[in-house]
C-alpha cells in the first residue's frame, strides 16, 4: 500500500544554460614539443626544439554543453643547434567541436576535437623549405575560470597528429607529425555566463 499523505519531492531545475548562443574569442600562448617526421628519414624533433606557441580560437554555443568552432596556431620554432642559420616557423587552421561539462559554475572544463591543415616552413641560406598537409585530430582538455562574467582565464593540454602530404623533395613518402602544447588561455564570452 502507498502512503500519498507524503508530499512529492521538490523538482530541482537546472542549471541556467550558459553556452547556447554565446560567442567566445580566445586568445592563447604557450609551449609545443614536436615529434614525429617531417618526411621519411627526417625527424621533427631532430630539427626543432620546444617551442613557442600562440592560438586563437572562435566558436558559438549550439546546445547547452555543444560548441562549434574555428581554431588558428602560429608557431615561431626554435632551430637546433645542426642548423644555425634556419629560421622555422608554422601555422596551422582548423574546425572543432567543444564539449563543456558543467553548467552553472565559474570553472567550466572542456574537451575538444576538430581537424585541420597545417604548414611548417623551414627558410634555409639555400631556400625554403615547405611541408604541409592535414591534421586528422586536433585534441585539447582545458578548463576556463571566470572572475567576471565576460572574461575566463584557464590552462589547457593538446595533442595533435597529421601527414605531411608536401615535401621539398616530392619523392619522399607522406610521414606522420606530432605535437604535444600546454598553455594558457585569455576567453572573452558574448553575452558573459
């Protein structure tokens, strides 16, 4: 038998959304390791160090823990020591898809996954040097805390891989690049959470 003298449990809404149709512009720096090949028999790590990294990213709320988004990376590399008188640099450009966790509170951790096109130039005494293809996975975690309602601050772990499918020297095979990048992320949210 059920006793209805009991009153029914209070309904708890939640949380007010905070991502649906709100815009973020991020702006980031921070550390990048290469790893990898930049073609057959040529090692990424062999000819670049650790380096800096600077990101931009730009994405609109679609759901409530759903964001898509464009991404952008500069890379100013550090030569190794075998080659003085290089100046290496790359860029990279993608899509993404962000998954927010939570709702409702100041820090809001996320993960990321998206694809995207990237080119590392190498400028020699004897010309420079081009690779370039896609980036099948573009992965980041992160995590943005908010002092105010506008601005979010947080850190953030990727890892990204892809084929260079252009080389200098066209008869080389495609090889598989790597990168690892840590750092930390400035996010500006429209109309603030």
């Amino acid at each position: 038998m059920v006793d209805d003298s009991e009153p029914e449990p209070a309904i708890i809404p939640l949380a007010t959304d905070t991502l649906a149709g709100h815009f973020t512009l991020g702006a980031g720096v921070g550390l990048a390791v290469p790893f990898g090949k930049l073609e057959s028999g040529a090692s990424e790590s062999d000819a670049f160090d650790p380096s800096l990294l600077f990101s931009v990213d730009a994405a609109f709320g679609v759901s409530r823990n759903v964001a898509l988004g464009a991404y952008g990376q500069y890379l100013s590399y550090s030569a190794d020591d075998d080659c003085v008188d290089c100046e290496p640099s790359g860029f990279a450009v993608g899509a993404f898809v962000r998954y927010h966790l939570v709702q409702g509170t100041r820090f809001d951790p996320w993960a990321l996954a998206g694809l995207g096109y990237r080119k590392t130039t190498i400028k020699t005494p004897g010309g420079d040097l081009d690779y370039s293809g896609i980036d099948w996975l573009h992965l980041q975690v992160g995590g943005d805390w908010y002092p105010i309602s506008v601005l979010g601050v947080g850190p953030y772990l990727g890892l990204d891989f892809g084929y260079y499918g252009d080389h200098p020297d066209d008869s080389r095979d495609s090889a598989a690049h790597w990168q690892f990048s840590t750092g930390l992320r400035l996010l500006l949210d429209v109309p603030g959470k």
